[in-house]
C-alpha cells in the first residue's frame, strides 16, 4: 500500500535527518578537540586564540552545532505536538526504514 506523506511529515523527517547529522559531526568535533588538546599538551604548545579571547576556535564551532542540535530538537518537538497518532505512527515506521 501506497501511502503519502504531507508536506508537514517530510519536513519533520528532513529536520530529523539533519538533527542526526548535527549530532554526528557535534560528536566529531568534541572528539576532535580532545585530540588536539592532547597534542597541544604533548607538544608543549599552547591555543593562542583560547589564550587570547578565552575560548578556542573548536569551542566556538561546538557551541555553535550544539545550538544548531538544540534548534533542530525544538522544531521538530514543534511539528510533533501538530500531529495525529497514526501521522506519528507512520513517521517512525519511515525513520526506522532508514536506520
């Protein structure tokens, strides 16, 4: 059975696809800096930008994909509470699909 989608319910599982990606590259990032912290230590180095305005260029591009997640969780609580239980119901059934 053939069963279409409202324009609502592919936005949210766009914004749900886009959520998952931000979370990904949010766990790169984090991943990220703590490598270059234990290189910079290692090396006897130091993060001249964090010694300057007190955060790191990777702090500010966590604290960016961290607002960016929390945008997307919001928007898509949102569009949730605006529909059916069988909207819901088939929702998860296409996000399971992809996982």
């Amino acid at each position: 059975m053939q069963v279409t989608m409202t324009e609502r319910q592919r936005i949210l599982i766009d914004t749900t696809i886009a959520r998952d990606k931000a979370q990904t590259l949010l766990r790169g990032l984090l991943d990220a800096k703590a490598r270059s912290e234990k290189h910079l230590r290692d090396s006897r180095q130091i993060d001249a930008m964090k010694t300057v305005t007190g955060r790191s260029s990777m702090d500010n591009a966590i604290a960016s994909t961290q607002r960016m997640v929390e945008a997307l969780n919001r928007a898509i609580d949102q569009a949730k509470r605006d529909l059916s239980e069988e909207d819901l119901a088939l929702l998860d059934d296409v996000l399971d699909e992809r996982d």
